[in-house]
C-alpha cells in the first residue's frame, strides 16, 4: 500500500503516520528534494518507534533531472513542465 503525504507539495504528520504504520511506500508529490529527504527521515523515524523492523520505501512521483542544473519557477529542481522532462 502506497501512501502520500497530504496536498501536492505539502507533508501532513498524520499521514506520514499513516504510511509509517500501514504503508508499503511513501508518494509524495510536488516536494522538493529537501523537503523529500527531511519527510523520508521523519517516516523512518516514525515507523522504528512503531516497531518496524524496515520502514516503508519511498516512490517519487517527480520528475527528476539528475543534471544538477535546476528546472522550473525558481530554481526548483522537481518542478518542470512535461516538455523539459528527460527522455530516455
């Protein structure tokens, strides 16, 4: 079971809860990539206090540009539109 973490660029503690508890994976969407890491640590603290032997995976649902030249209003590296995303 996948969950997300509340509103696109948003991280809800209930939910992060949820997925800690239940969850197979997290889905976050919309965040950027500190926010990502600051959620996934969050969760995997989360699901030890429950007793998780392993905590949930995590499934972006960005796209991603691994170039290191940030996309997007602002600078933001996850936001760009579909037409700069990378092709494989």
């Amino acid at each position: 079971m996948k969950f997300g973490a509340g509103s696109p660029g948003t991280t809800f503690p209930a939910a992060l809860r949820r997925c800690a508890d239940m969850g197979d994976a997290w889905h976050p969407l919309a965040l950027g990539l500190d926010n990502v890491e600051k959620g996934y640590a969050t969760l995997r603290e989360m699901a030890a206090r429950l007793g998780r032997r392993n905590a949930p995976g995590l499934a972006l649902r960005n796209p991603l540009d691994l170039t290191g030249r940030p996309k997007g209003p602002a600078g933001q590296p996850f936001r760009a539109p579909r037409t700069e995303w990378p092709t494989t």
